[in-house]
C-alpha cells in the first residue's frame, strides 16, 4: 500500500489504474478504523480492481459546540489496518492540501439536508454542506467508478445519491449495511467515548429498533403506536432521544404509516457520545438484530 498526501501524487497514481480500463473504489472515512471502515474496504476490494482510502477528518461538518478537537485520530493504526485489507492508495491529505488559503467554495443539497441530523437545532444544514463539498472535492480528486458509505448514515447516504444525481457525476453510490457488535450496538468511532456503563445503556437504542421492527412485523402500522413501541425501550433505559422519527426511506419525507420502504431514525446522547441508528422497518434490514 502507498500513501499520498497531495492531490498530484493522488492523481499520478490513479492515471495509469485508469488509463488501462481499471475500476477505481473509494471509500471515504475519517480514521479511528472498526469493523464498519473495514466491511467497506472489504466490499470496494471485492468489487473493484483498484481501492482508495481516503483518511481525513473533515472540519467543516463538525458544528462549533461538536467533538472535532476529541475526534479519534491514529493514522499509524488506521494504515495498519488499511494495508491488512489490500488497499492500493491511502491518501491522507493535510488540511491546507483539502482547504487551502482563501478557499470558499460549498456544495449543498436542498431539502432532505433540513430534517433529522440537519435539523437547525441538531447539527444543522451545515454539516451536510460540509459533508456534500467534501465530499465532491474527493470524487474530483480521485475521480472513482463506485464510492462506498455505511447505511448507519443512511440520510448521509440520501444526500450523496441526491448529489451525483443532480449533477451528474460519474460515480455509483454503494450504501453496505450497518456493521454492529455481537450485542447490537451499531459500530462507531465515538463508542470510544462510552463507559462500561454507558455502553449497556446506549444498547436500548438497538432494541428500540428491534422492537418498532417486531411491533411492523406483528401488523401495526399506525406509526403513532410503532414510535411508543420504540420510545419504551428508550424511557427503560433512561434515554431522551433527540430525535426518534419515521421516515420515507427513499425521501425522508414523514410518513403517519408504515408502508413500503419507511425508514425509523433515532439520535441520542449517552455520555459524551452522541449516537444515530436506524432500520428500514419490515425488510429484515437494519434490525439491530444481535449476531
């Protein structure tokens, strides 16, 4: 495995990959590596002749009052990892090479960035522009066929579809499944800011999923009643959610009940930790189901 820091070194290598007709993944991450980085290196190396890793903690998606300073970092570790994988290129970009001087230039998406995770009074439309022109800087850069997301992101993964939709960019869009521990708890890197006890706490929210599933499996479908079904795992637990809504999976538009493809999203704090999680309700997707 090689790994480059500038945009020029990124693109020498990729010309001659390219040039003979090579499929270029990427997968794009902010470091501190679990098995969920891992399962989407796997799937690019799986499908693709040539992986990308890119390892860069992004600034401009992180809100003022969010853990950028805290945010896990350890590229020794995270290299290690990547190169046990077989990844080919590792780019590791300083900031100035990403946003140098004077730059000011975003990338947004309308609608579906103004609710859940964007909602003004959670992390806001500005972390997804920072996602989306990030985002967009990546695919100039490495210019790759398929680009590989996680579905525990999965407004994250709306958002993308929608912006090489609506500007045509040529890049296919993977969305692999949510990777969780044996216990159900969906993986993540601020799962390092929980305690033993926070960690069995924060596993009400695997179950308020699985419950609102069990509850869509068992014929309900007035969403009112799935939502209680869910909230009483959380209140169990003594969890406030910060949001714990049904959605359109396709459109995040809000749906009164469940048909078709309706996605529950939930955000809450435990701890220092702020944790998001979700489940395509009645697909056997999703579930939080332990292994």
């Amino acid at each position: 495995m090689r790994t480059v820091r500038t945009v020029r070194e990124l693109r020498a290598a990729l010309e001659p990959e390219r040039g003979a007709g090579r499929t270029i993944g990427l997968v794009p991450t902010m470091g501190a590596f679990h098995d969920g980085h891992l399962s989407l290196i796997r799937r690019a190396r799986r499908d693709c002749e040539v992986v990308v890793v890119s390892l860069f903690v992004n600034p401009t998606q992180f809100a003022p009052s969010e853990d950028l300073d805290a945010y896990p970092r350890d590229e020794q570790r995270d290299a290690a990892l990547a190169e046990a994988e077989g990844v080919d290129l590792l780019f590791a970009p300083p900031l100035g090479e990403v946003y140098p001087d004077g730059f000011a230039t975003a990338v947004t998406v309308g609608g579906i960035t103004e609710m859940l995770e964007g909602h003004p009074t959670r992390r806001g439309p500005s972390h997804f522009a920072g996602v989306t022109t990030v985002v967009t800087k990546l695919f100039n850069m490495a210019s790759p066929d398929v680009a590989y997301f996680g579905q525990k992101d999965a407004q994250q993964a709306l958002v993308l579809r929608k912006l090489v939709r609506d500007l045509d960019m040529p890049v296919r869009i993977e969305v692999c499944p949510t990777v969780r521990d044996p216990d159900g708890l969906a993986l993540s890197s601020r799962n390092a800011y929980l305690s033993d006890a926070e960690r069995a706490q924060a596993l009400a929210i695997s179950r308020a999923l699985r419950a609102a599933d069990a509850a869509v499996q068992a014929g309900e479908r007035d969403a009112d009643a799935v939502l209680r079904a869910a909230r009483a795992e959380l209140d169990g637990a003594g969890i406030e959610p910060e949001y714990l809504e049904l959605r359109s999976a396709t459109d995040l538009t809000p749906v009164e009940r469940v048909n078709g493809s309706t996605l529950l999203a939930v955000a809450a704090r435990v701890g220092r930790a702020r944790l998001i999680d979700n489940v395509v309700l009645g697909s056997g997707r999703e579930t939080g189901e332990p292994e």
